[in-house]
C-alpha cells in the first residue's frame, strides 16, 4: 500500500514535468489511452469489462472519474504539484457527502469535528500562496483543484453504487474509456506533438497510474480499506517533497500546518465515515489518478 500511495504521489510530479510545455488536458488523455491497453490487448480483461448490468452507474463513474482527473492534471499543470495533490486528496469529504444524498447512507454527527479540521488546513495551504484579487487565497486554478475533489468523490460514490452489481474490470474500463472521451475535446484542441524528451514523464505518469491502482487493488487482501485511505494520503507529502526538492516549489510555514491538518481532517472523515461499515474496494478509498 506504501508502494501504491508512493507510485501516486510520483504520478502527479511526472504529470507536473510533463506539463510544463504540454497542456494538462492532453496529458490527461495520454494517460487515459495508455491505461485502456491492457483492457484492449488482453482477451480475458476484454471479456470481463465487457459484462455489465447496470450501464448507468458505469457512465456516472466513467464521466465524473474523467472530469476529476481532467481538473487534477489543469492544476497540476498551473499550480504547485503538492497543492494539487493535496486539494484532489480531499475527495473522501465529498464522497462520504454524496453517499449521505445518492445511495441512502447515515453520516454521524462526529463528522462535524474533523470536517472543519480539513477544510481549515486546506484554507491555509491556499492562503500560504495567494495572489492579489483571489478570493479567500483561492485563484481560479486553485478552485479547478477542489472542483477536482468534489467530482471524484461523486465518481466514487457512483462506484460504490456500481460495485454492487459490476465486477472491477468494467468499472475500470469505463473509468478509462470515458476518461479518454471526456479530456480529448480539450486534449487534442491544445495537442502538442510531444518531443523526444517528454515521452519519458507521459509513459510514467500513465504507468504509474496502473501501478499504483493494481498495487491498492492487491492490498486490499490483507489491509483493510480505512488502513488504504490513511496510507493513500502519503502521495500528497511525497508530490509536496518532490516539488520542493526537485522543482523548487516552496513550502511555507503556514502551507506546512495546512498540510498537516488537511491530511488529519481528510484521515479523520475517513475513520468516522469508516465506522461500521464492510471492507470496501480500492477505489471506495483511491482518489481520480
């Protein structure tokens, strides 16, 4: 699970390199088509994505997934790599939101001390780096990061539902084909040919974004998923560390606090929303990567 949560966390800073000259729209879609090749190339993945039952769960995960990631690789690509990171991972706030509204589950009251915790922190972060005109520290790509949050945890919520009925591999291969559908619009309006030297971060990103699910998916045997959604907040300190070491993104004191208390927050929505509940898939627990 550490390997999982490590290969995300370089995920986002190998979108983050690759974006520099690319737009995140096309990265985005890269990664998309790359993440369809086992399902395309190997008959018994093609087989079982193509078993469903309920077509719209499966649309509503595919579509709101490939939003959530669209919005991610945009703030990845205009705002620090950790920032990003850290505002995409406060996705199980909304998720456990949206299951309250869409599929009839109790939220307990408790839920209302750590909810604030992390959307304290999650204000300092932004705040550490606001510019003149933003409002409450947050700038127009700062807000596409939270939107980014808020359409993955509809895309798990719509999951979650789907899980019921569809097995993992068409719940994948919708979350790759619609993805792909839904960032090529903007993809291939900004495409750039990418040159020689930036094959290297977009095979990465994408490979690493395979990696990290199958490695969450195969943990999930023995680690129970509210251990997964705690140990999957280390890719947001792993993206903060390789942007400060390796791009030079600063951290701020009061970004550093931020951080701590989002990450405390998200962990603790996660543990009250966890309570009594079965062991849940890994990506009742993953955010959009």
């Amino acid at each position: 699970m550490v390997g999982a949560a490590t290969m995300f966390g370089a995920m986002a800073f190998a979108a983050k390199l690759a974006s520099a000259r690319l737009s995140g729209p096309q990265v985005a879609m890269i990664r998309f088509a790359v993440g369809l090749l086992p399902v395309l190339l190997i008959p018994r993945y093609r087989r079982l994505a193509a078993k469903y039952e309920r077509l719209d769960l499966l649309f509503y995960r595919g579509f709101f997934g490939g939003l959530s990631v669209l919005l991610y690789f945009l703030a990845i690509a205009h705002t620090s790599v950790g920032i990003a990171t850290l505002l995409n991972y406060t996705a199980p706030i909304y998720s456990g939101v949206f299951s309250m509204f869409l599929i009839g589950e109790k939220l307990t009251p408790k839920l209302l001390i750590p909810l604030p915790i992390a959307l304290a922190g999650v204000f300092l972060v932004v705040h550490a780096h606001a510019a003149p005109g933003d409002v409450l520290g947050f700038g127009p790509w700062e807000l596409v990061g939270a939107c980014s949050a808020i359409t993955s945890g509809a895309a798990v919520t719509a999951m979650r539902a789907a899980r019921r009925t569809e097995n993992s591999w068409s719940v994948y291969a919708s979350f790759c084909l619609l993805g792909f559908l839904v960032t090529a619009p903007l993809g291939i309006a900004t495409w750039k040919w990418p040159w020689a030297e930036e094959w290297l971060p977009l095979l990465a990103c994408s490979l690493l974004a395979i990696g990290g699910q199958l490695l969450m998916t195969f943990s999930l045997r023995w680690v129970d998923a509210m251990t997964v959604g705690v140990i999957s907040q280390l890719a947001v300190l792993i993206s903060m560390a390789l942007g400060a070491t390796l791009l030079r993104e600063e951290i701020t004191a009061m970004a550093a606090i931020g951080a701590v208390l989002t990450i405390s927050g998200v962990v603790g929505v996660m543990y009250v929303t966890s309570i009594g509940k079965v062991i849940a898939t890994a990506d009742e627990v993953a955010p959009e990567a």
